[in-house]
C-alpha cells in the first residue's frame, strides 16, 4: 500500500456521497477493488482488529476516514 492507495482514497471521496451519520462508506467490495487486494485479505485485516469496520445485517462497511487514517500510518516515505 502507500502514497498510490492514499491518492486512490482521495479520488474515491470524490465520488462517494455521505449516507449514513453524514459519514463516507465504502463496501467490503469496493474497498478491495480499490486497494488492489482480495477480499479474503480484508477479512483477516477484520479478524485481526488491523481496521475498523461495521456489519450491517451481514453486509460488512468501512469508514473512509478510518481507511485513510489506517494507510497514513502504514505510509513509509520514500528517501
């Protein structure tokens, strides 16, 4: 991951409207896709308690804040 998925996020605020707590949500799905990482991974990212998500009658939501959040403190600048 890094800067790439971080401007990645960025392009996806753009396109994603608020629609519940007026916070942006993104599907387990479309996170995937967009981070170029399979599902099965996301879900053991869940497992492990690496990020943050919630279940809503069985369809699993991540927070954009808390995914961006996540990927600015795994971010390791180039030198």
């Amino acid at each position: 991951m890094g800067r790439r998925n971080i401007e990645m996020l960025e392009e996806i605020a753009l396109e994603y409207k608020p629609f519940l707590m007026g916070k942006r949500f993104m599907t387990d799905a479309q996170l995937s896709e967009r981070l170029g990482i399979s599902r099965r991974t996301l879900q053991d990212f869940r497992d492990r308690g690496i990020i943050p998500f919630y279940r809503l009658d069985g369809k699993i939501l991540y927070e954009e804040k808390d995914i961006a959040e996540y990927l600015s403190s795994i971010y390791i600048p180039k030198y």
